[in-house]
C-alpha cells in the first residue's frame, strides 16, 4: 500500500523520485534528481532500484501517481508515496529548484 505525502514533507534530496509525466513535460522542467517513468521503462527502472528505499512518485496534480505508487507497492516496493497536488503543486512552492533539460 501507498501512501500520501505533502509538499511541505517531501525531500527530494533523500528520496527516489519517479516522475510519470510525459517525455516533453519532464524536458521542460522537473524536480532535481527525478527519473522518468513510463511504460517503455518501468521494468527496467524497478529492476535498477532499492525495493526497501522510498520511492515518491510524481505526475501532474498527484491524481495518476496513486495508482503508479499503488503498482510498485503491489510489485514489492515496501516505502512507496504519492505527492500530492503532483509536479505544479511542487513547482508553485519551489519555482527557484525546476531542472529543464
């Protein structure tokens, strides 16, 4: 099972963040050291990471990461968070921190 995490809790620096976005969104601009996270990856990325090590995942307004966080939960990833209010609630209160690639 998930569970939720506040902006205001969330420290990405201490964190593995997956961000589901689509590939231009996360171009244009992300949270510090997020990995994108799709479809044509996501064996990949789950098989390069730590399952006991907390997993936030990412999207636009924190709707569809709960059901990407619920997915790695049920694949084994035992501390695994949505963000709530997603990436823009993010970027509205850290608008100095977004990495663009």
């Amino acid at each position: 099972m998930f569970k939720h995490l506040s902006i205001a809790d969330f420290d990405h620096q201490s964190q593995t963040v997956l961000d589901i976005r689509d590939p231009q969104s996360f171009a244009a601009g992300h949270i510090p050291g997020a990995q994108p996270l799709d479809n044509s990856n996501v064996q990949t990325v789950m098989a390069s990471l730590d399952k006991a090590q907390p997993v936030v995942v990412v999207c636009y307004h924190g709707n569809s990461s709960q059901s990407a966080a619920g997915f790695l939960a049920e694949q084994g990833f035992s501390d695994v968070y949505s963000l709530d209010g997603g990436f823009e609630g993010w970027r509205l209160a850290h608008p100095d921190q977004v990495v663009a690639d």
